[in-house]
C-alpha cells in the first residue's frame, strides 16, 4: 500500500492518459471508494468533472496540469508526489444551484461550481427582469446573457465578460452581464452569497434563451433561479504558495 491511498482520474488526452499509467503504477493507485486523496490529471474543465462527480465522496482533489491553462490544478510532476500531497493547502469551495424551468413545463436542477449563464439562443439578443431574493430589481435587460459567478469561477467566463474577479471567502457572488445593450453601460453587480437570484425570460418564444451550468444546457428556458449551496463542500488541493487566494491575486495585476 502507498504512503497514502491515492485514486487517479485522468482526461482523454494522451498527455493526461500518458501521466495516469505512470502514476498509477508508481504510487499504487487504489480505487476511489478506497482513496484518502483523488489526484485529477488534466486541465480545468476535467477538475470541473472530477469535482461534480466525486461530490459524494470526502477524500479532496488534487489537480496536476495536463491541459492548458491550468488555473484549478498545480504543477505536473512525477516525483515526490506524497510529499506534496502532505504539504498541500485546502481550500472549500460551494457551488452553486440552478433550478430552470423550461417552455415546456419541465424542471431542471443543476449545480455549477463556476457559475451559471444565460445565452440568448437566437438571432436577436435576450431580454430579462433580475430579482434579487423576491425583489424585482432590473425591470428589463437587453443583452446577449447574463451570468452569476463565484468565486472560484469569476476568473473564467466571468472574467471574460468584464465581471469583477472575487477572493475565495469574499462571501459574494458576481452577477455580470454579456454585451449588455440596455442599460448600455450597466457592467454588474456583487451580490451577498446567500442571495437568490432569479432571471425571468421575456418574450421569450421570439428571443429564446438557454441556460448552462458549468456545461449541463437548458435549451428554451422561461425562468432560472440561482441559490448557492452550502452543503456541499468541494474540498481542493493546493501547492503552497499556489492556492487560489493566490491566483486570483495573481490575475489582477496581469
């Protein structure tokens, strides 16, 4: 047996399918219900996909980068790995709960660890009313979408739209719109993590619009609501020094 029990997931580039076969045999990888620590090898969209589908499961996620950017994972190396995992920060991250009514009267439940978005899904852009926890606070927003974000994801799509990007424990969400067209200039707004966000879609057969939730689609949605929830703890290994405090730091001053 290894120092630790370690399970290893790996995505379907050979780079990442390459790195599990060596690992595997090296550190004497074990079954996921036997492992105290998962070891994620890919990029962020594969830590995304470990994270929803080991959510059950207690052992933390420690990502090493066989993808591109990388912001979620730590460095690839195959030496002393135990060492690391020993040495390893945790951080907690929540995500968050996408209830989507859609037009034919069906209910879908998701939950985003980044964040959720609205797209318009036609030729002409999207028209929403925004409430904030019962509160109609936007009557009409025409843009091409709008997203909620947390803090663990407000340097993806978010961040790419122009939202703001938020510490881990900020205890805030980011709502932020996508090539808002009226109000022309209105950029966002931050939000308190426990607000209940819900975009009401209007006219929405002639300007339909769908939902997504870190890639889970809603096609032809009428309603979205958006809660974070807090009873589910993704648990996530970082390198000191290389935590996501520190990143996010890291990308504003990039």
């Amino acid at each position: 047996m290894p120092d630790r029990p370690i399970a290893f997931f790996a995505s379907r580039a050979p780079s990442a399918q390459e790195a599990e076969r060596i690992l595997s045999a090296r550190y004497n990888a074990v079954p996921v219900e036997e492992a105290e620590v998962i070891v994620a090898l890919g990029g962020d969209g594969f830590m995304l996909q470990t994270l929803h589908q080991t959510q059950a499961i207690a052992a933390p996620v420690y990502g090493m980068n066989r993808g591109t950017v990388g912001f979620l994972m730590n460095e690839y190396a195959e030496d002393d790995l135990i060492a690391r995992l020993d040495a390893a920060v945790e951080e907690v991250i929540h995500p968050l709960e996408m209830t989507a009514l859609a037009a034919d009267g069906s209910m879908h439940r998701e939950l985003a660890i980044n964040e959720v978005s609205l797209l318009r899904a036609g030729a002409q852009a999207a028209k929403l009313k925004i409430s904030i926890d019962g509160r109609v606070r936007m009557a009409e927003l025409v843009c091409d979408g709008a997203l909620v974000a947390t803090p663990a994801g407000s340097t993806a799509y978010n961040y790419s739209a122009h939202g703001p990007i938020l510490p881990i424990g900020s205890g805030v969400l980011a709502l932020t719109a996508m090539a808002a067209f009226r109000p022309r200039r209105w950029r966002g707004a931050l939000l308190p993590e426990k607000a209940v966000v819900r975009i009401d879609v209007l006219d929405a057969q002639k300007r339909p619009v769908m939902a997504d939730a870190d890639g889970h689609s809603v096609r032809n949605v009428r309603s979205v609501e958006i809660r974070s929830e807090p009873s589910i703890r993704h648990r996530i290994l970082f390198d000191p020094g290389h935590g996501l405090e520190e990143r996010l730091l890291q990308e504003q001053f990039v």
